[in-house]
C-alpha cells in the first residue's frame, strides 16, 4: 500500500460505515460515499447519535452533506464490535427529554458560577460581547 497526501488516503474508506465528530459537537454515523480535497463528506444512512450518560439514541438523518472544515474527527466503525457497547440504547423522545434536562442542569450551573463570581465583585465577559480582532 502506498502513502496517498491529504484526503486521497480516504479512497480506501468509501463504502465504510463511519462515525464523524462534528465541531459543533454532534456525532454522526453513516456509510461514507464520497469525499473531495476539501474534506467534504456525503454520508448515507446516516443517524445523529445523542449521548447522555451512559445512555444514547439514535435518530435518523438519511443522506448528509458534512463540510469539511466542520469535522473535528472520522473513524471507521469496526462492524463486529458495532454491537459491544456498554451503553443502552433509548427511544428518541426518551433521549430528547434526557439532553433538555442535561442541559437544562448545566446552564443553572453556569448561572450559579456566574452569580457566585459576580457576588465576589467578578464577572466572565460574555462570548457574544467580546472583540473579534
């Protein structure tokens, strides 16, 4: 086998079934069909899969266009271990519910911090209220 630069080393992958992490942190599982210089990826069958603890769920996406500049990571899913998981797999509405309330949680939390430090005389600037140069 020889070395192929850049996105060329993913030939061999098309037709596999992959996971991709996305930036924005969501997780995708499809069958990789194409792939350009750019990195864009067209998955197909695709499932956003949603993690909560130590529970997930699946929800289908069909064909997805991803660009490349948004993939954080691409890994081939080894299909014989696909089903090894110590997590347990949940209905959509089920893992839905558990991500409101997860985040739900985490902004309290965050709103707790910030009126502690705010409390102490401190305070976190905003991201949308910060220079973009």
């Amino acid at each position: 086998m020889n070395y192929m630069p850049g996105t060329a080393s993913l030939i061999e992958d098309i037709d596999k079934k992959h996971l991709v992490l996305l930036r924005d942190g969501r997780t995708l599982i499809g069958f990789l069909r194409s792939i350009d210089q750019f990195a864009n990826l067209v998955l197909h069958q695709t499932v956003e899969r949603i993690h909560v603890g130590r529970k997930y769920g699946d929800i289908p996406r069909g064909i997805f266009v991803v660009r490349g500049e948004n993939v954080v990571l691409l890994g081939e899913i080894d299909l014989e271990k696909e089903s090894d998981t110590p997590l347990q797999q949940v209905s959509i509405e089920e893992i839905l519910e558990e991500q409101r309330v997860e985040q739900q949680t985490r902004l309290e939390a965050e709103k707790l911090k910030v009126q502690a430090l705010k409390d102490r005389g401190l305070s976190i600037p905003r991201a949308d209220t910060l220079d973009e140069y």
